[in-house]
C-alpha cells in the first residue's frame, strides 16, 4: 500500500472549541444533542 502524502490531522482542544462556536459546529451539535436525548431516552427510558 502507497504512503500518504499528507500530513495527519491534528487540532488543538481550542481549535475544535473554536469549530464549534461557528455556525455549522452549533448546528452539528443540536443534532448530535437532539440524537443522544432520543437514544438514550429509549435505552435508559429517561
């Protein structure tokens, strides 16, 4: 198998809190706290 030729991904803790603070990083959020909030209501029955 061929080596990559790019670098790996690395982001500090400030940059993804950074990502998040954007728009689509709130939005991706809601829905991944939207998702959690049904899943775990129909495992735990909270």
């Amino acid at each position: 198998m061929a080596e990559s030729s790019t670098a790996p991904l690395t982001l500090s803790t400030g940059t993804l809190a950074a990502w998040f603070a954007t728009p689509l990083g709130r939005y991706l959020l809601e829905r991944e706290q939207a998702y959690f909030d049904r899943t775990l209501a129909d495992i735990f029955g909270f």
